[in-house]
C-alpha cells in the first residue's frame, strides 16, 4: 500500500462526505465554552480511521475525537478530521481535513483538503508542496506593511489572559490586514501557497498542524515559535511565513512577550 495515496484517498473521502452534509451538522456537543464537535467530526473521524485501519492495520493514529490508538510502532498517522467545526456547525463554507504522517516522530506527509473549493494540498518531506498536482511557494512580500496575515484564537479565550487579543491589536496597525478565518491548517496552507504572507496562533494541537505544518516549510516557509526558536507541532506556538517578514512579526510577538514579562510556550 502506497501512504501518500491513502492519505488523500481517505481525505478527499472525508471532505466530499463533510461538503454534502453541509448545513446538517447533527448533534452539536460542547467540549468547553465555545470548543464543540459535531456529529460530522465523529462520522468524517470514523470513514477515516476506517480506510487507515484497512490499508495499514499496523499504525499508530492520533486523532482530535478519541484517545490515541497505539500499536508499538514508529509510524503514526495525526489526524484532524474537521478543522474548522465552528464554522461547519454554522455551515459557514470554511474548513478542511487534515491528514498527516510522521515516521519515529518525523513528519514526512501532509494532506490537506478543502472540500469547498476542492483544493487539495499535499507535500512529503524533500519533495516539494503542491495544490492540486501543481508545485507552490510562498509570497515574496517583504514588507510587513504590506502583508495580509492570519491568525486565529484559542478555545481558552474567555478564561485566559493568554488568549492572543494583544497581538491581534498589535499586528492589526503594522500589517496591512488581519483574516480570522477559523481554520489553522487552511492558514498554514494557504500561507504555503501565498495567500497569506505570514500566520500566527497558540494553543494548537499537533492534529490542527501536523500537516500543514509540513506543506509551509516544503513551500519555502518558515516556522518557529514566538521567540525564534525551532517550531514543534508539540509546542504551543506557532509561526509561520515566508521568510521575508518573520523577524518583523518576531520583533512583535517577542515585544509582547518582554512588555509583560511572560515566558510564553
């Protein structure tokens, strides 16, 4: 069996499924204040561990709606079977699956896809990123003034005083716009094939950029955390651009930082 076609077998599968039920997201279940999941994340989440478990019964899979599925083995598929469930539950066309694979905790593949448009982002380590079979790289904007940015907020907002509304303001004055759009492996995609320019956001799990992750740094991105230091699909930071601009979103994230003395990470 050929990985890199399961993954995009198994998401192209869960995204038309996704895309169908559109408007009829079924039973909405709250997780926390504003975190829900949806009928459609479980069902989308079963279709793909179902071909997964067909093809390589063998695997590890980490997935967003249930515990671990470990097996002994370095390869594990990270899954997020509907990044942008707010969205979806409003039926708000802005969402996307994300399947990625990571080898003795290597990732080597990253699909994403967006049922909506039917882009399908796909990038294996070495070999380039590329949106529906046609090779990507991100933006040559050098100006932060001139970038268009994304971001996103955690699901901790209303309880945490890290909840990324300082850097929104601050970032909204420098660059020349801010998009929230609710999806972070569609902003980390779409900064990879020079939508956006530049994408931060904390508080993300390894299943919301696990893959797309792996599609910025194989389109010539940069990742790090807010501080410079080497990026982790572990951490709970993320930032991601073209190059060009990052130690000019650095300079801000890291201001905020030292302005209230926090350690972030």
């Amino acid at each position: 069996m050929d990985i890199k076609n399961t993954a995009v077998n198994t998401a192209k599968a869960a995204g038309l499924m996704l895309k169908e039920h559109l408007g009829r997201a079924g039973r909405i279940d709250f997780k926390g204040s504003v975190n829900i999941v949806t009928e459609m994340d479980k069902k989308a989440e079963d279709l793909i561990l179902e071909m997964i478990k067909k093809d390589f019964p063998d695997h590890a899979i980490l997935t967003e709606e249930r515990d671990e599925i470990v097996t002994g083995s370095p390869k594990r598929w990270i899954i997020d079977p509907l990044d942008g469930t707010t969205n979806y539950a409003h039926g708000f066309p802005f969402f996307c699956v994300s399947i990625g694979f990571e080898d003795s905790n290597d990732v080597k593949l990253g699909v994403v896809y967006n049922p909506m448009l039917d882009e399908l982002f796909v990038a294996e380590k070495g070999k380039g990123a590329y949106l529906n079979g046609k090779r990507i790289h991100v933006s040559s904007t050098a100006d932060l003034g001139r970038g268009l940015l994304a971001t996103g907020f955690p699901y901790d907002l209303r309880q945490s005083r890290e909840n990324n509304l300082d850097n929104f303001a601050n970032f909204a004055v420098r660059a020349q716009a801010i998009r929230r759009a609710g999806s972070a492996a569609l902003d980390l995609s779409y900064t990879a094939c020079g939508r956006f320019d530049g994408f931060w956001e904390m508080k993300l799990r390894p299943w919301d950029v696990a893959a797309a992750s792996l599609i910025v740094k194989e389109a010539g991105g940069t990742l790090t955390d807010f501080k410079g230091g080497p990026f982790t699909i572990h951490g709970r930071e993320c930032l991601a651009s073209n190059g060009l601009i990052h130690q000019a979103m650095l300079d801000i994230l890291m201001k905020r930082n030292l302005g209230q003395g926090v350690q972030a990470g």
